[in-house]
C-alpha cells in the first residue's frame, strides 16, 4: 500500500515539483489505428494527463464522432455544444471551441459531437478538404507542448486530416492475434499523405496495449512488433487492467482516478518516454 501510495503522489503530482521535459517545439502527435478497441481513445486522454500534471500545455482534439476522449476528459459534447465538426465545415477558430478540462491545470479539450458523423460526407465538396484541421492548428493563438488528435477507427477523410495536420503518428498496438491485421493498410495510407500531402509526417512511436502477461499470445505478438518496429516500440507496456476501463465512465482517466493502479502506472511510463524521446529529436515546428 505504501509503494501505491508513492506511486499515487508521484502521478497526480500535486506539488507542482516533478516535472517532464518539454519540448522546443509543438508536438503535434496523430493517435491512430483503424482497428476499434485496441485503446486509442484511452491512450490518448491518460497520456494528455500525465503530461498536463506534470508540466507541459496539451491540447487533445476528439476526432471521433463518438466522443470517447470527450467524455473520457468530462467536457461537456452534446447537441449544440461548439466542437471540431464546426472548425472543420464552418471555419470557426480553435480556440473558440477549446474547453479547459476541469480539475487539470494545462490541458484543453475540443470536444466531437454527434454532428461529426456527418463531416465525412460535408467535407468532400468543401474547398482544401484534407487541411482543414491543419489549418486550423497553425492558426491557434496560444502555444501547446503537445497537441494529440484521436482518430476515428476508419481510414476516412477525419483520419486524413489528422495526419495532414500531425508531425507524428502514435500507434496503440493491442497484444493480440489480430493485433497487425489491417496493420499494413494503415501504414501504406500513412505513406500516400507523406508523398502526397504531408511530407513532415512520420510513424514515430508504437504502444503495446491490453498487455496480458498471463499468455504466451502476448509475449509473441510483442516480440513481433519489437522486431518489425525496432525503436519506435515504446518500452512502457499497458497492461489490462480494470481501473482503466472503469475510469471513463466517472468522467476521468485512470491517473486520476486510480493513480496508484498499474494503469496509471504505465501510461505515466508511457508519456515520461515520450517527453524524453522528445527532447532527443526535436521536431520541427508548424503549429
């Protein structure tokens, strides 16, 4: 229970003291696999927090019409809430649809409706269809550390703005037997918008989900992707774990809502890597 409880002072940070590196520039990371479910609605908002708590500015942008990272942050995104379908199709300014996430110093949100389901459709006659979401980034008056946009689970026009708009892809991996199923396509896509439409784009980081050490399964798949992605393999690995999947339905992410979990735990690992990483390779500034 002590260790837990260090663990828990150490995460929620409430001195202000702990600290992760900041970048020079923004970093501008797209959250995407087209695969549902293998966690990036959830790797999205923890790392956002973890970051926020300790010390950098983050801006999470919901993709998705479902709402997931909205309802995983508690901001408000019912009908006729102002949220990224009205950035995309209206031209409203960011800043104007960005909601503080209450109770986290540093960190903003810009909520999806259901009104974004229809974007993909609304978005094919609209002039620059693909940069709308770049766009509308660069031209934010604040400064963030980190913006992380999360993807719908398709390869549509919202994901292709997303990776028009992003510097990095961020891909949750589940340890799975169809983990790299459709795996392929993603990366083909992602190299169509670096050739075609973004030529800053790059696949730098890869995170094991929904880790089960219990199987040989797991332990294969992430010897597989180890291999096929060498560095890019984050060494944090998320574990399942049940306080992740309760978190979201309090209307939190599991660093507040269980600090002391292996949850937590992880994904604190998860973002301390990448912050570090980070300060490594600076990336190049657009946002």
């Amino acid at each position: 229970m002590a260790m837990e409880a260090m663990r828990a002072v150490q995460i929620l940070n409430p001195s202000g003291e702990v600290t992760m590196p900041r970048p020079e520039r923004t970093r501008v990371m797209c959250v995407a696999n087209q695969k549902g479910g293998v966690g990036k609605t959830t790797t999205t908002v923890n790392l956002a927090v973890a970051l926020a708590l300790h010390g950098n500015r983050v801006l999470v942008v919901d993709l998705d019409p479902q709402g997931n990272a909205s309802t995983g942050l508690n901001v408000p995104h019912h009908t006729g809430v102002p949220d990224v379908y009205d950035c995309l199709i209206n031209s409203v300014p960011l800043e104007e649809v960005a909601q503080a996430v209450e109770g986290i110093p540093n960190l903003w949100c810009v909520p999806a409706t259901i009104d974004l389901a229809g974007a993909e459709i609304e978005l094919v006659s609209v002039v620059a269809r693909e940069s709308r979401l770049a766009r509308a980034i660069a031209a934010y008056p604040g400064h963030f550390d980190y913006v992380f946009i999360d993807c719908p689970p398709s390869l549509g026009l919202l994901t292709v703005n997303a990776l028009v708009a992003a510097q990095e892809v961020l891909i949750p991996i589940q340890c799975e037997y169809y983990a790299l199923e459709g795996l392929n396509q993603l990366i083909n896509n992602i190299n169509l918008v670096r050739q075609h439409l973004n030529p800053r784009l790059e696949v730098s980081t890869i995170l094991l989900t929904m880790y089960d050490r219990r199987t040989r399964l797991a332990d294969a798949v992430e010897q597989d992707v180890r291999n096929h992605f060498g560095d890019k393999v984050l060494q944090a690995v998320i574990p399942r774990n049940v306080r992740v999947s309760e978190a979201p339905s309090y209307g939190q992410s599991v660093m507040t809502y269980d600090p002391g979990s292996r949850g937590a735990t992880s994904y604190f690992e998860a973002a301390q890597e990448i912050a570090e990483r980070g300060v490594k390779e600076p990336v190049s500034r657009n946002a």
